[in-house]
C-alpha cells in the first residue's frame, strides 16, 4: 500500500491506515490488544477540540466488539464538564459493545474534579499506566 | 481541596460564608466604579458576543490578572476551570449562541480575592431545579456538571437575575 502523507503532529490509526487520521491531539499506540491514548494537549477545555477527540476515540472502538482502551491522563493539567460529558460517552460506547475502559495517571488536582462530580465511581482509574494495563481482563 | 462553599439561593444577596473583617476590604464599592483612591483594585467591565473565542480572550484577560496578583496554584486552577464552566453556560446555555445576545463581564483582583461576575442575557433557569449530578442515575448523563463544579471550587458563588447573572468570590489561598 502507498504511504500516506501526514500532515505534522498527527498520527494514523494502529491497523487502519484507511480510516480517517486522528487529530494531532492524541498519541494512540498498542500494547497487545491495548488501545493506549495519551493526550498531547495539557488542557482538554475547548469544544472543538473535545469533540473533536471524542470523535477519534468512538472511531477508534467502532472498529471492532469488545475493545480495549486506556486513556492515560499524565499530560493533562486542565480539563472542563465538557471533556467529562465526553468520556462518559465514550465509556458509554465500550460498555454497549462489553469493551473496557481504563483511566490512569491522573494528577491530583484532576482527580479531585473527578471526586467532587462522583464520577471516580463511574470510571475504573489507577494511578500509574502499568497498573491500569494489568487490569484488563 | 479547593474551596467548597457559598451556594445561595436563586435571588441573589444572600452569600454564604461572610469571612473575617479583612476580606471587607477587598469588596467592591455599592455603585461599582473604579476606586483606585482607596487602594483597592480597579473594576474591569466588559461585553462580549456569545461566541467561544471572545470568552476566551476574557478567561485569558483575567488569568492574566490572577498570575500577576500571585495566585497559588490551587486557586489559579479553581478560577480557570470555573471561568470556562460560567463563560461556557453563559454563551451556550443562556444565550444560545445568538449573536444578538451579549455576556457581561466585571472582575476585580486583588492579591487576596479575585471577584468575577457573569451575566447572560437569556431566559434564564431556575437553581433549584437543576438535578443532582452526582446522584447514581445522572452519574452517565452527558451534561450537568458546570455549576457544581463552579460552586465546589469558588469560595462563594450568588445567582441572581433568575439565574442569568452569577457572582464568583475565589479567595487566594
């Protein structure tokens, strides 16, 4: 197949070189059967770019039933309701199709936006990536 | 843990959580003008279209501000996520988007108090009715979340004007 050219920054989707490229915000790799996205982006607030990622990450689990996805949160120091209302919905489309969701490395001061809305009850989250990739079952 | 505090009800003036006598100081005067005379900050006003990039070149004004008046890290934080949840409701939800509808912003920083009111022109809503998002069956709901993060991280927060204008107190700590 010919090789894509990719505008800087962004990065083409693992296994699908034919689907659209996920925006330059997100750094998508695999471990084993492992989705691993990191965001490039330290702030998640503003809408274009939150939908914009919720975007890449349904893509992303619509490839296939029960998918496997960690969100690795170490570069993020600010997010909003906004990017919040867009994981739910992402976590939403993993559970109708029995994938799993993971959450880790989270900075205290994000994680405290995750306790006060309650939502720590909702996402399964561990402090470092190693520990979320061995939660998968 | 970043201020939890100062709900009030949807009439506004009745703030919660009066502090001690040296937090008068940094109030601002009855009619609202500039009174660099007493020493105290100056009261910046503006009006913005509803759309995202002029709130955010307010957040962006007011942060800049907050960085000056050296706000701890925590409280800087408190203030940026609020300002995008108050901005966001104001554009979004309270106007609508509509271009012929305009947010009104005052702030006042000071080293110790940053004071930020916001004021939509929409129809406005109801506190009392919005429900609970932290309550089990709206934990997977999309929405919701804004004013209780707002009212988590400032240290008050008023509503008045049937909702359309809320009043933020974030103490510098």
């Amino acid at each position: 197949m010919r090789a894509l050219a990719r505008p800087v920054g962004s990065v083409a989707l693992a296994g699908n070189p034919d689907m659209a490229e996920s925006p330059s915000r997100l750094s998508i790799s695999q471990h084993k059967d492992i989705h691993v996205v990191e965001f490039k982006d330290s702030k998640i607030l503003d809408e274009i770019n939150i939908t914009e990622i919720g975007q890449a990450l349904g893509d992303l689990v619509a490839t296939r039933d029960r998918s496997k996805l960690l969100l690795d949160f170490a570069n993020v120091d600010h997010l909003s309701s906004a990017a919040l209302g867009m994981l739910i919905n992402v976590n939403n489309r993993i559970k109708e199709q029995n994938g799993q969701l993971r959450l880790s490395s989270i900075r205290p001061q994000i994680l405290e936006v995750f306790m006060i809305t309650k939502l720590n009850r909702l996402f399964r989250i561990f402090p470092t990536r190693a520990e979320a990739l061995a939660s998968f079952e | 843990m970043g201020g939890r505090n100062g709900r009030s009800g949807a009439k506004g003036g009745g703030s919660a959580g009066r502090g001690p006598a040296k937090r008068a100081a940094a109030a601002k005067p009855a009619n609202g003008a500039a009174n660099p005379g007493a020493g105290a900050a100056p009261l910046h006003r503006m009006t913005i279209a509803s759309d995202f990039a002029a709130g955010r070149d307010v957040q962006t004004a007011i942060l800049d501000d907050i960085e000056r008046a050296g706000f701890s890290e925590e409280a800087s934080f408190a203030i940026r996520l609020t300002l995008e949840e108050a901005l966001i409701n104001a554009i979004k939800h309270g106007n609508k988007l509509d271009p012929a509808k305009q947010v009104h912003v005052e702030y006042r920083v000071d080293p110790r108090t940053a004071e930020i009111t916001i004021e939509d022109e929409g129809p406005g809503f109801d506190r009392a009715a919005i429900p609970d998002p932290t309550a089990q069956e709206n934990l997977c709901r999309l929405h919701g979340r804004g004013i209780l993060l707002m009212e988590s991280y400032m240290s008050q927060v008023e509503w008045s004007r049937h909702g359309r204008r809320v009043r933020m107190v974030k103490h510098n700590q």
